[in-house]
C-alpha cells in the first residue's frame, strides 16, 4: 500500500488529503482501476476525528477500494478536538461555510490528477462522511454540480461528481434542529458551538439554515444514498437520517437505510477497531459496514475478470 498525505492548499497544512493506494499486482487486478472512497470525519466541524480517520480508511480498503481521508476546514485548524463550552469564541474565516464543503471538491480535483497514476476510476469515487462530515458529504451530494463549486474552480460539474454517498448519524436538516428540544446540557451547548464554527454566527438567519439543510435540496441529480444512526443517539437525532431518506424517497433516487437500536453518537466501526472505550463498541451497529460493502458492490464492483490469470497460461 501507497500511503502519502497531500496538502490541498498552500499555507494551510490543516487541510489535507491522506491517500491510502493499494499496489497493483498480476495477481489481482493487473493495471485495472479501482474505485475510491473519499471519507469525511466528524467532529462537530471543530475538528476532525482520527477515530473516523485511518481506521475507516483501511476497512475499505481492505474491501479492495482506494481509501482517502480528507481533512477539511475546522474551527481549531485541526489542531485540537477540545473547545472550552465556556470559551469566548472568535470567528474563524477558515471554517466558515462554504469552505468544508470546497474543501471535498478540490479533494476531487486532486484525485482526478493522480488518477491515472494511482489506477483509480473516477467514474466510481464514492463519498463517505460522520457525524459533521456526514453533513459535509450531504452538502456535496446536492450542491457537487452547484455553481459554489463549479464557477468558484472554474471546472465543469462532471469533474465534481459522486458516484454514490454514505452518510453516517450526519445532521440533514438546520430547520428541524432548530426546533428540536435537546435535554442533554452538554449536547445542547455542543451543537451550539458547532453550529457557530460553521456559521461564525451564535442566531444565522433563516436564509443560511436553509442552503445548509441539505435534506431540502435532493434533486435527481443526488447520488445514491447510505444512512445508518442509531435510535439512542442524544446529539444529532435519528429524524435527521429519516427525514434524509423521506427527502431522497420523494426525488426518487435509490438510497438504504438502517436504524440501530442501540448506541451512542460517534460509534465510528462500532467495534475495537476504532473505539477508544467499551461504549464506542456495539456489535449491533457493527453490522453498517458489512451491509455498507454490499449496497457498494452494486455500484462500485471491482473490475474482475472472468478467471484467474493464470488460466491464460494453460
């Protein structure tokens, strides 16, 4: 395996892309190209999770997929996953919508320019995001052929698009989080200081909540969809990944989801892989990835042959 880390901007070592390229061999796909899978970690768009990270990167690999993780624009410039809930927060212009979201596509940009070295399809690059970068990844899947993102790279929409997104206990809809009574103190305030990294504003006007709430924006042009949470999560509710599939049900694009009934916010593999306690583990919840490579293989099969190389020998 080819493991380099790319820094996407000049100036900003906060915002980079980690590729993890599986070598070629005779043996397997002999110079085909493989598919891609573009993660995005949570973090409450403080920062980004090393837990939805590498971890996440090498399960899809070990699938047989390119696996990149991209690390996007954050409130602490990915310096640090803890923000006083007392502090008094200064605005950061670099977190600030849109930047996440261009972030994913120069990402794309990236990608496509090493494609051909990296023997990389990138008719089957595929999106994956947690938590924030859930929502992350739920913004691209509507906005990716959006003048935000064409006119601002001066490229056309094919050079942005997903072929299939997975989005994990992401927040979907700004319009119903806003209405919704959190009891937890500690989730509340979280969510609020989440909400200001990615605003700079502690009461956006309603206009912004909208463009952010990418439930409200599916059209036919949105990739197919995987959604998996969990019932008992306390920080971002289960109607979030609900209202997304209500949303792409009623624009017709394919989509699967799956609702655990147990488990904490942020359970990543859900397995020891990726936990840092005995609560991040949930063999139930466990089972998203394994349901995740089969609703992938769909989409993005590997090339195989119809037999082994060596059969041409005989």
């Amino acid at each position: 395996m080819n493991i380099q880390t790319i820094q996407l901007y000049e100036g900003r070592p906060d915002v980079r892309l980690t590729a993890y390229i599986l070598d070629d061999s005779k043996e397997m796909l002999n110079g085909q190209k493989r598919p891609g899978i573009i993660i995005c970690p949570g973090g409450g768009y403080l920062n980004c999770s090393d837990r939805e990270g590498e971890p996440i990167a090498l399960r899809f690999a070990a699938m047989g997929y390119h696996a990149f993780v991209l690390r996007y624009s954050t409130f602490t410039n990915n310096t640090s996953g803890f923000v006083p809930m007392d502090a008094d927060l200064k605005i950061n212009p670099d977190s600030i919508h849109p930047a996440p979201l261009r972030d994913l596509g120069k990402a794309f940009l990236t990608i496509r320019a090493n494609a051909e070295e990296w023997l990389l399809d990138t008719e089957k690059l595929c999106i994956c995001g947690f938590s924030a970068g859930a929502h992350n990844c739920a913004m691209y899947s509507v906005y990716w052929d959006k003048s935000v993102l064409t006119e601002y790279f001066q490229m056309p929409p094919e050079s942005f698009r997903p072929a299939a997104a997975i989005l994990c206990y992401g927040l979907s809809d700004y319009i119903l989080q806003s209405g919704m009574k959190m009891r937890d103190p500690f989730a509340k305030t979280l969510q609020s200081v989440s909400a200001f990294a990615l605003f700079g504003d502690v009461s956006p006007a309603q206009e912004l909540l909208e463009e952010v709430s990418p439930a409200l924006h599916i059209s036919e042009t949105t990739p197919p969809t995987f959604l998996w949470s969990t019932s008992e999560d306390t920080l971002v509710s289960v109607q979030h990944t609900t209202r997304m599939a209500n949303a792409l049900a009623t624009a017709g694009v394919p989509f699967e989801v799956h609702v655990f009934e147990t488990g904490p916010h942020g359970l990543s593999l859900a397995d020891q892989a990726s936990a840092s306690s005995r609560m991040e583990v949930d063999s139930d919840a466990a089972k998203w990835v394994s349901l995740a490579e089969a609703w992938l293989k769909k989409r993005l099969a590997l090339p195989l042959r119809e037999r082994p190389f060596w059969m041409d020998e005989l």
